[in-house]
C-alpha cells in the first residue's frame, strides 16, 4: 500500500501488479490452447495423435517478458534449437497445401479476449 506520493513507487507497485495479472492470463491462454489443441481429432492416425499430444505436452508454453514501456505475453510454440526451422504447431494452426488447418491458438485468445481484459486488469 502506498501512503505518501511517489510516482517511482506508483509506477513499480502498477508494473508489480501487471506482470502478475500478465502471468496469470498467459497461463490461462496457454491452457486455452493446449485444450483445443488437444480436442484435434483429424488425422486421427496414431503418427498424429502422438504429435499433437508432444507438443501440447513438451513445447507449448508462455512466457511474459518486462520491458521499460512495455509488458509481453507470448502463447505459442518454444524453439527446441537456436538454428531455426522449427515450426512446430504451424502448420496445424494454418494448414498447408495437404493438411487443413485446425487453429487452436487464435481461436484460445480471440474467442476470450473479455476474460483475458478481465485477468490483465485484476478481475
């Protein structure tokens, strides 16, 4: 609690309380995603089940990084290497021109954005 004005402390308790709510709704978008992403019944082959279930297990993930202006919420899916290629979860999102796409991540934050407004602002 603050008792005496001081725009420094005002600001870092805001920040504070920010990056707190900013973890919860990461948190929640990722746990959107991954069920959605595991209620993916097509293809329904074993090669693909087991996919979907690696990365809605291993490599699905948030993170929430603090900057000078700016808090960032990232849902998707982590990098397994630092060389790059790695599109996991992609194409499953968009599909291609073999597979159709099944989102699961737009759909996880677009279809909440009431709540997640309601988790960033301490609700």
């Amino acid at each position: 609690m603050i008792t005496k004005w001081d725009p420094e402390a005002v600001r870092k308790a805001a920040l504070a309380d920010l990056q707190t709510n900013a973890e919860i709704a990461g948190k929640f978008v990722e746990t959107e995603a991954r069920r959605r992403l595991d209620a993916i019944t097509s293809p329904d082959n074993r090669r693909a089940v087991n996919y979907r279930h690696y990365l809605s297990k291993f490599l699905l993930t948030y993170t929430v990084e603090t900057l000078a202006k700016a808090i960032i919420i990232r849902v998707g899916m982590r990098r397994r290497s630092e060389k790059g290629g790695d599109h996991h979860g992609f194409y499953i999102e968009t599909g291609s021109s073999t597979a159709p796409a099944h989102p699961y991540l737009r759909p996880a934050v677009f279809d909440n954005a009431s709540e997640i407004v309601s988790l960033l602002s301490g609700g």
